[in-house]
C-alpha cells in the first residue's frame, strides 16, 4: 500500500515541483490550496507526467481554521508526511474573514493548525516537513499581525519565517511521544509570485527548491533527526532556536488563535 502525504501550497511554483518530486516517489497525495480548478488542473498534469493517479486535490483556505478543521474531520486514512509549503506576500496588509492578518494567518498559523488537527491521522514513523527560509528575522512577538508597526511584506515575511523555524523546533519536543520527526528547511532561491512580491527574481530551478523538503519527508539520510533546519540538504545551525523561552511564548501566543 502506498504511503499517503499531504502537501499544501500544491500549485505554486515550489509546491508543484514538491507534489511531482513526491509522486515519482510512489507517494499517494492530497494536494491542498483554495483554487479549485488550480488543484485539479495541476493533479492531472502531475498523474500525466509521472503515471501515479493516486493524486487528489482538497480545496482548502490555510488562513482559516474551520476550514483546516473542516478538511481533518473528512478525512478517512492515515498520514506518513505532512509538508508545510503554503505561503503569501501580499503587498498590502490584509486580514482573513476572522480580522487575522493574512502572512500571519497562511505562513504561520496554517502550519500550527495543520499539525494539530491533522496530528491523530500521522503515522508512527511519520514526518512532518516546514518549508521555512533562510531569509527570516525581525520577529516582533507583541506585534505579529502589525497593529501598531507600518505593514511592509518583507518584514512579515521574514518574521513569519523565523516563527516557522521556531515552532519546528517546539513541535519537534511536542510530537516525540507519537514517533513523529519535525523539521524546517530553506528550500532555495526560486522565482515565483511570493519571491517577486518581495521584490527578487531568483535563478534557481523549481525542483531544485523542491529537493530539500523531499529529501527531508523520504529520505533514510535523516532518520531519528528531529527538530532541526536544513539548507540545501545541509544541517544548519538556528539562531532563533536558542531561546527557549521565547519559543515557548510564540507558541502561547499561538495557542491564543485556536477558537
């Protein structure tokens, strides 16, 4: 039987080439995102092109809880990866249907709420695999959603970056007992609509992004690793990973969003 493995973010330009990279491993997938006909349309091409039609799409909004929440309680098998991929950069700040800004919402609290609700579905021996960055930084823990900041995109993405980072790391301790390895990783220096938000046009291929995180959901290299980042396949050392206590208030603070 095939392992299954959930995949957010699907039809942007890193998560294609991840859901592609998964399927010429023999992976079932569930491929997650809000665009309906994005999702279908990006399954055929992928069965077409690998020959595993065990691929199908779940429309799902990762900014909304319900909806995450929604999407766990239909499902009816069990998980061997779950990959973290989703992300935005809007160039203006904007809030979800629930007064949550958006960055917040889709790069951050869409991970959290993910692992939670899709945690009793994760097999023992499981991964869990956050798309992070290498370009991170400027956490503002009293002012995530820039209430009292002037929004700048950079700005929340980057700290939206380290809080993944950060949160991998605690979800690393938290998912020990179940046999789950939880680690982050920069995925490389792609273009595609986030990255030209923020202003660059990178030269590295899709699947090259692509490469770490599937190496980091199949690989035998990093069994019994968990709580860890990774750039390029490299173990790299985490400089917002050393304070424990703060990481522990993000979380808090992550917490306080559950309805």
């Amino acid at each position: 039987m095939k392992k299954t493995a959930v995949i957010t973010g699907a039809y942007g330009v890193i998560g294609k080439a991840i859901c592609e990279m998964m399927a010429e491993k023999d992976f079932a997938l569930i491929l997650i995102g809000r665009d309906a006909l994005q999702l279908q349309n990006t399954c055929d091409e992928i069965s077409k092109q690998t020959g595993n039609f065990d691929i199908r799409p779940a429309v799902v909004d990762l900014s909304c809880e319900e909806e995450i929440k929604r999407f766990t309680k239909e499902l009816n098998e069990d998980i061997s990866v779950l990959i973290n991929n989703a992300g935005t950069t809007p160039q203006q700040r904007l809030e979800t249907p629930e007064g949550i800004e958006m960055q917040w919402a889709t790069n951050v609290l869409g991970y959290v709420w993910m692992k939670h609700y899709l945690q009793p579905r994760i097999v023992s021996g499981g991964r869990i695999v956050n798309v992070a960055s290498f370009y991170a930084g400027g956490l503002n823990i009293h002012d995530v959603e820039f209430k009292k900041r002037s929004y700048d995109n950079d700005t929340a993405y980057r700290q939206s970056k380290q809080a993944n980072r950060m949160l991998s790391q605690y979800f690393a301790e938290e998912f020990k007992p179940y046999n789950i390895a939880v680690n982050s990783c920069h995925p490389g220096e792609i273009s595609s609509k986030l990255s030209n938000n923020l202003g660059f046009n990178f030269p590295d291929p899709p699947r090259k992004g692509a490469d770490t995180p599937v190496w980091l959901a199949t690989s035998e290299e990093v069994n019994n690793m968990t709580g860890k980042y990774f750039e390029y396949r490299k173990l790299t050392p985490c400089q917002f990973c050393k304070n424990t206590d703060e990481i522990k208030a993000l979380y808090k603070l992550c917490l306080s969003y559950f309805k």
